[in-house]
RNA sequence: GUGGGUGUAGUUCAGCGGCUAGAGCGCCAGAUUGUGGCUCUGGAUGUCGUGGGUUCAAAUCCCAUCACCCACCCCA
C-alpha cells in the first residue's frame, strides 16, 4: 500500500460508524437530560494557553504535545486535552457574565498526544468531555461523576469503580508540599531523575511516578488528606455525602494526583476492569484556579474527559450490543433497459416517502442482484420486468417468507410500510 | 523515551534455503438465459513490508530501514 494513516492514528470505516453514532446518541441524550450544552472549539490554540493551563511541568505539555509555528511564527499547538480550551472559550466569549452555573458537554473532540500507541491509546484520540463552571459545591462534582457513569453504564461497560482524592487548594496544598518535601528530602537521592527535577515545582506529581524506587519511598509519605483545610475538607465531606445520597460507590485513593496541574479539591478516576482490559475511561477534578490563572475572574470549574475509542474497545470486550443500523427496505431490481429507468424513477419516489430502497449502479445481472439485495439485508425485493411493465406493477418479494404478490406501482411505497409493521 | 514481538492474496494465516508460493473466509461467475440464503464447480487478486548482503539458488539466512502489535512510562 502506498500511503497509510500517521502512527497512531485511526480510520472509523462505513461498516462501524454506527457504533460511534449510538454512542454520541447516548451522549447527548444524556447530557441534555443534566441540562448540559454542546460547545465546540478549535483544534489548534495558541502553545501559550496549554503553558499557562495545563501546567509546563506536566509530562503532557514536557515531551507529548504537536507544537509547531505557523507560517506567521505563531506557535501553535494541537489540543492536548479538551479543558484548556473550554476555558479559553468560556472567557473570551464572556460567559461569566451570563447566569451561572455554566453547564458544557464536547463530543468527538479529537484530542493529540505524541506518546507510542497501544491498544485504547493513540496519537490522536476522540473524547467526550463536561466543563462546568460558576458552580462551588460539591454537588456539582458529584453530578459530573454521575453524568459519566450514567453513559458507561448505558453503553454497556461493565465493571466499573469509581476512585475519589482530594488535593487540596492554595491555601492547603503548601502546607501539604512542605511536609512531602521534608519526607522526600530525606530519601532525594533515591528518587529517580525525573522526580528530582520534580522535587522543588510540583513533588506531588512524584507520589503519580511509577519508578519502583519511588514508589517504594512514596509508601511512607504523608498523604494530603491529613493536611486539608477546613474549606477543602468539608467540601470532600460533602462529595463523599453527594455520592452516597445518590447511590454511587466510590474508593478513595490518596494517590490519584492526576496529570494535569490545574486541579484543585476533587480529582477522580472512572476505572474498567475486565478480564482482557484494565484502564483508566474516564479522569477528572475541580479547577477551581484555572479561569483566574488565564487572565478571568475568580471562578471554580469542574469536568471530566472520557476517552471515545477506549469507551467504545471497553464497551464491547464486555459484550455491549449496539443497536444495528437500518437495513435495506426493499431492493429494486430489473430486467432490461426499460425496466432500469422505470425502477429508477421508483427508487427515488421511494426514498422521497421515507421507504430505505436501493438499487443496482453496478450492472449486475438480475441474478447477481437478487444476491445482493441478500447481502444487504433486504426486506423486500421488488422485481421489475417485462411482464411488471405491461401489469403497471412490480412482484414484491418478502426476502424472510419469499411469498410474492403483484403490487401497483403507485401503491408501493403505502404496502412495503404496512409490511414492516 | 526504554524493552519485546510480527510483517506472505481483500482478510485470517500456513510455508521457514530448492519444482509454477498455498489454505480457510470474503469477492466474481456458472450449475438455474425471471428469483437470494444452502450446496457444488470454476475464476480473479501477491513487487512474500522496503533496501542491501550471503548463496548455484532467498518468502525462508544476515544487516539496515519502515510500519504495525505488545509491555514499561504516561494517560483518556
């Protein structure tokens, strides 16, 4: 073959669309039912807005991002994750000054990262996302969470867990950071290279390294949920009361830090597990700090990002159906010159009354049609020949029972309906 | 970024120094010149990933390269 698709990246062929559809269906079905609204913005934003968003000493913005200047020596890059992006959105666009909350879902926003693929991750991946903002209380990170468990569930993943953390604020995170560095500064030297550099901007992020030898000293360490203030206690405390008011079971895991440096209070992590797949589906938090860290008022946020191609892989190794497209209705075929322009004609007067009707452009043989109309699943075959044309008629043939009878060319589209039913 | 595996027909794969490179599935056609599914028969499709080397002889061995898959890292 001459030219393949770039590395980790993906085609979606005509014959599986239809899962992506059912599933942005079920998305929007959903997220109307929150009363969340569909945004959409550029792939491309200016490099800066990640630098000042996601955080310069995340792994995502250090070494995975598609960062090029234009031809006007802008640097530009390609989104690497949807929120950074919403929140651009959000402020350039004034919303803040509208009532709030701010209630936004993103669907088939694709998302790129330069990292080796794998199976459910690529370089360039789809997420359905919500973004959440003017809204303080902790109910709203419950809603989120329950937003994304509604759709996995209705997509029909199965073995779910949901892991809840809090990292703190401002105010309680340094308090959080002296200690942690007072651990780790004890054991610096057995931290790995990149936890060292870690070490004076952001040492919460090496409790996420996956070195053993970290990890190993990272067992010992003080965990955040004894050092949060009050504030952010309490609104744990309420997360934890939200979830359990509306049945949703949940872990806590003092571990989940998560990539990005914009979170504050609330991270979690939707978890899949089954017996040939175990992944994260679906990550988010609170970033309470981010609006104002890009030049906005003081605004909390909150939302999540579920990657699309890991949804629809997990959903069906845990053997979700989807609902199969609407299949050929009747199939037209003819016999001779004459009957191929009648038949379509009647192939479109067809589809102008709503009937799913197809027809040869292939030249096949009558024969060969009748065999394809199989292959399509065809209901109904309507036979088209000489003997129709003289009757002003076609044979309509019902593909599951192969009884025939003569219908009238006006009344077709009336009798196939009535067949279906 | 680190480590492992695999590249042969549309697809899944067999062949692993030696005759004209094969099979299942799929595709096309015929058996049935006005009728599908099942069956039978026939057919088409390959720069054996690419480039170089070893050899009388390479899909097969060696080197390089590219692509894909997997694990780690990270993440969705």
């Amino acid at each position: 073959m001459a030219i393949q698709a770039p590395k980790g990246t993906k085609d979606v062929t005509p014959a599986e669309s239809y899962k992506w559809q059912y599933i942005e269906k079920l998305a929007r079905e959903i997220c109307d039912d929150f009363g969340y609204s569909e945004t959409r913005t550029p792939v491309i934003e200016h490099t800066e807005l990640f630098l000042r968003g996601v955080g310069d000493t995340t792994d995502i913005v250090q070494k995975e991002m598609y960062t090029f200047d234009d031809k006007g020596g802008r640097s530009i890059t390609l989104k690497p994750e949807g929120t950074a992006g919403a929140a651009r959105m959000f402020l350039e666009n004034s919303l803040f000054n509208e009532p709030q909350p701010t209630k936004m879902y993103y669907l088939y926003c694709p998302v790129f990262r330069y990292d080796k693929p794998q199976a459910g991750r690529l370089r360039e991946h789809h997420q359905f996302g919500v973004e959440v903002y003017g809204a303080p209380l902790a109910s709203a990170d419950a809603e989120c969470i329950q937003l994304a468990l509604t759709l996995l569930n209705r997509a029909g993943v199965k073995g779910l867990s949901v892991n809840i953390n809090s990292i703190g604020c401002p105010s309680c995170r340094p308090k959080y950071n002296d200690r942690l560095k007072e651990y780790l500064g004890s054991n610096f030297d057995g931290l790995c290279a990149t936890c060292k550099s870690r070490f004076e901007k952001n040492p919460l992020r090496i409790l996420d390294c996956k070195e053993e030898k970290c990890k190993t000293i990272c067992k010992g360490a003080p965990t955040i949920l004894d050092c949060l203030c009050d504030t952010c206690a309490a609104h744990f405390e309420e997360l934890k009361a939200c979830l359990a008011g509306i049945d949703v079971e949940y872990q806590v895991d003092p571990f989940i830090v998560r990539g990005l440096d914009y979170y504050t209070k609330t991270v979690f992590e939707i978890i899949a597990q089954s017996e040939s797949y175990s992944g994260t589906v679906c990550g988010g938090g609170r970033y309470d700090g981010l609006l104002e860290q890009l030049g906005g008022p003081e605004m909390p946020g909150i939302g999540f990002g579920m990657g699309m191609e890991r949804l629809l892989l997990i959903a069906e190794l845990s053997g979700a159906h989807f609902p199969l497209p609407r299949q050929t209705e009747v199939y037209i075929a003819t016999m001779g010159e004459e009957a191929r322009k009648v038949g379509f004609t009647l192939v479109n007067n067809l589809r102008v009354k709503g009937v799913k009707a197809e027809f040869d452009h292939v030249g096949r043989s009558f024969k060969a049609q009748f065999k394809y109309a199989n292959k399509l699943g065809a209901r109904f075959v309507a036979v088209l020949g000489d003997d129709e044309l003289d009757r002003g008629a076609v044979k309509l043939k019902d593909m599951n029972t192969s009884e025939e009878e003569y219908v009238n060319i006006p009344a077709l589209a009336k009798t196939i309906k009535e067949r279906l039913d």
